[in-house]
C-alpha cells in the first residue's frame, strides 16, 4: 500500500512538470521569461518542468500566476467555474517529496482539498510536515497571505524576526510575502490544514 501511495504521488510530481512545460510553450515563454516573471532561477524551472524535483507550494504559485491559470489547473485535467465545487477524498491529490531528497529542497507532502474550481481565490492543503532539523529548514515568499490550523504533532514557525511554536488547535495567520518556513519537532510528522489566499 505504501508503494501504490508512493508511485501515485510521484506521478502527481511527472504530471505538474508536464504541464508546466506544455503551458509554458503554449505561451511562448522561454525559461529566460518564466524566471522573470516568476523570481524563480532558470534552474529551477528546469528542474521542476523535468521532474528532478518536488515543486513547492509558493513556487508553484508563481508559476500559474505568470502563466495565467489557477492552481487547480495543474493537479486536475479538468477545471470548472461553479458556485459550488465539491472534492471527494477519492479525488484529492498528493504531492510528495521525490524518493532521494537532495539537500535544499523542501521536505512537506501537500494534498491539495480542492482541485476543480479554476477560479477560486484560496487554495487549500492537507499538509505533512515529517520531523526536520534547523539547520534543513528551506525558507519561502511569495504574494498573498497564508493561514495554518495545526491538526497533529508540534510545528516550529519561524521568519526573520519571529519564532513561533504551535501545537494542535493553535492556528497562525501571516502575510506570505514574509519569508517564512516550517518545521515539525519531535519524532511523528505534524499535519495541518493550510490555506493560501494569493493576490490577482
């Protein structure tokens, strides 16, 4: 079972990359362009569009803002503008990090909740954050503002100015623009319900 979850994730990581790849062609874009629209190096652009690596959250943010599309347009085939979208746990994507974890690359596994609405304005996550140390922590930013309601474990929070320890029930709202970046202490992953609102 864990092998089936395993493969099932990987293929979520080879989809995003294609899909990537394909929207940007179809813009016309070279990764010269992506990188300036997105704040995002040539290489890891590459690495992403070729699989190589997990893309995170805030990255690919980036990348459908530039590229004119919302979130759910790389985990779902199909994308729909309704009132009411509802996602069954069935349906629900995992992203997970990539078997050899290279040093730098971030470390969470994210489901996204909602995977049809094309035009929503939050985005909504399960994720897992697995037991890291201080010295692997890989810090973010991007537009918008993020909320975190912390579901299992204790999660350590910390930006350049702030540290913050939450345990389960405690939630945490922030800018996201901030640079920012998560760790679970102790030796089971936490999980949380995470929430990005980014900016049109």
């Amino acid at each position: 079972m864990a092998q089936v979850e395993s493969d099932r994730a990987l293929t979520e990581i080879l989809r995003i990359g294609a899909r990537v790849r394909e929207l940007r062609e179809k813009h016309n874009f070279t990764l010269h362009d992506m990188a300036a629209k997105t704040g995002l190096s040539k290489q890891e652009l590459s690495q992403i569009e070729s699989c190589e690596t997990n893309p995170p959250v805030s990255s690919l943010l980036k990348i459908a803002k530039a590229l004119d599309v919302g979130m759910s347009w790389f985990f779902q085939e199909k994308t729909e503008s309704a009132e009411i979208s509802v996602t069954r746990l069935s349906e629900r994507v995992k992203v997970s990090r990539r078997p050899h974890h290279r040093k730098g690359e971030v470390d969470y596994i994210y489901e996204a909740l909602e995977t049809r609405k094309s035009d929503k304005h939050m985005e909504p996550f399960l994720v897992e954050f697995p037991p890291l140390d201080t010295s692997e922590m890989v810090f973010a930013s991007h537009d918008g503002e993020e909320f975190l309601t912390l579901l299992e474990g204790r999660l350590e929070f910390r930006s350049p100015n702030r540290v913050e320890v939450l345990d389960p029930g405690d939630s945490i709202y922030f800018l996201s623009s901030i640079s920012h970046s998560f760790r679970c202490l102790g030796d089971k992953s936490a999980r949380a319900i995470v929430v990005v609102w980014s900016k049109a």
